[in-house]
C-alpha cells in the first residue's frame, strides 16, 4: 500500500486546489478556469513561479490573466520512496526517468486539456527539439494553454514521448540540469503576448523578432551621458524620421548579428523587375 500523493500546487488570483482526481485540475473560480493556462511537469516544484511570479507576469497572474498547475512527478513515483527514475538500458552514465511515473503524471495533467494540439501543446523540454522562437510563444499564446514536462537526470524514457506523441522544444544549443529553467523562460516570452499583460499591445508589436528584425536601440534621460547624446532624429519630434531611423537601425543590426534572421527577410522581399 502506498502513500497518498500530495496534492499538485497551483498559482493565479484567486488560488484553486487541484488534486490527483482528474477533473479536479481544471476546477475552480470561473475566471481561473477560463484563463490561459500552464501546466508543468517537474521533479522540482518549489521552483515556480520563480521569475513567473515577479513583476508584469507576476501581477497578470494574481489578477487571473494565466494560470499556472504545478504538478510534482515525485507525488507519481514507485513505491515507498517515491522513486522516478532507473538506470539506463544498455548501459551508461546517469539515470533516466522511467515511462510508468511519467505516463501517470501526464495522465494527472491531461483533464480539461483540448485533443487539437495546435490549441494546447504537450511539450518536452529537450536540448534535441527544435528551437523554441518568438513564432513558437505567439502560438502558444494564441492557444488556450501549454503543458511543459521539465525532464532531469540523462533525460526521459524513448517510449513516453512516443506513446504520447509529446513534441520536443530546445531553448537553445547547450545543456541544462534540468527544464524547470527552460519552462520558466518560454513561459514568459509566451504570457507576456497574453492580451493585457503588457497593458500596451504596440510593445510587443515593436521590439525584436516581431517583424524578423532585432529591436532598434533605445535611449532615456539624460540626454547626454559620458558624453554620448541621444540621436538628434530621437529628440526632432519628427515621427516619420523617427521611424525610418529605427527601422533603419533595426536592418542595420539584424544584417550584422544575426546572418540567419537577415538570409530570411532577404528571401521574403520579391525580386526587382
């Protein structure tokens, strides 16, 4: 006989309890229930909200804008020391968490979820997935929410993410000790596109990757500092000329550090005749 699990936390204004009964995560205040939802999977609750919980994405949480199920995967592990993991078939260095812990977790987070996974993507954090980019968190945005599985150890068992057809998304070309930092990060480029989070859509609209172009430079007070002022277009009142000048600026960049986003508007802009 095995212990009871703990109950998965949750986090948004108005706090809802979800448990391992299935309908239960889906539960709660009405305006919860209908927000933008996170669902994440990982060894290591504690970690969240972490960064989520701070500052613009922090707030649009306790206002209910998002909502954010922790599901702990230890609560799903064999036997009386909750274990999640084995060692890896054929040999090697590491441990690999195991298929059964992983599909009774994913089963746990599935309640509520849509079947079209263009509306809610099930998603395992892999250094192997295709990379996560500003395309990605606007689809995700649009959508009605996202579960992320944070892998550890050597990563997860081959047969899960094949059972579940679970896509795989990198955060870039390096390796982590675990998800739970990658979640964080592509779980605030995407609620940050979330309508009213930012409290003004033209942000979003205008700095890097919005147009497949880094940002342009920015400038405050004071206009003059260490002797560099601000560009005099900055300050003319001039609002065309300030437009060109950062569309000029935003080229400029691209064309100079990113090789890759550049060969892509160069291929999207027709031949002259």
């Amino acid at each position: 006989m095995t212990d009871t699990p703990e109950k998965p936390r949750s986090h948004g204004r108005l706090r809802i309890t979800p448990s391992l009964t299935p309908r239960a995560l889906m539960e709660g205040p009405p305006d919860l229930a209908r927000a933008w939802r996170a669902r994440v999977l990982t060894l290591f609750p504690e970690a969240f909200p972490g960064t989520l919980g701070l500052s613009l994405t922090g707030k649009a949480l306790d206002l209910g804008l998002w909502a954010l199920d922790v599901i702990g995967l230890r609560d799903f592990g064999e036997g009386r020391h909750r274990t999640v993991d084995d060692t890896p078939a054929g040999g090697g260095a590491g441990m690999v968490l195991r298929a059964d812990v992983l599909d009774r977790a994913l089963q746990a987070a599935r309640p509520g979820t849509p079947a079209d996974r263009r509306l809610w993507p099930l998603v395992y954090l892999s250094p192997r997935g295709r990379p996560f980019d500003q395309a990605t968190a606007r689809a995700w945005a649009a959508g009605a929410g996202v579960t992320l599985l944070c892998g550890r150890f050597e990563g997860v068992d081959q047969r899960v993410l094949d059972h579940w057809e679970i896509e795989e998304v990198s955060l870039g070309d390096f390796v982590l000790t675990g998800g739970e930092i990658a979640a964080q990060a592509m779980l605030d480029a995407t609620v940050r596109l979330i309508p009213g989070v930012l409290g003004n859509a033209a942000s979003t609209e205008e700095e890097s990757f919005a147009q497949g172009l880094l940002e342009h430079p920015q400038y405050t007070r004071p206009a003059v500092w260490q002797g560099r002022p601000i560009p005099e277009v900055l300050t003319s009142g001039n609002h065309a000329a300030i437009a060109r000048w950062r569309h000029d600026q935003a080229l400029a960049l691209t064309r100079a550090r990113r090789p890759d986003l550049w060969a892509r508007l160069q291929a999207r802009i027709p031949p002259e005749t």
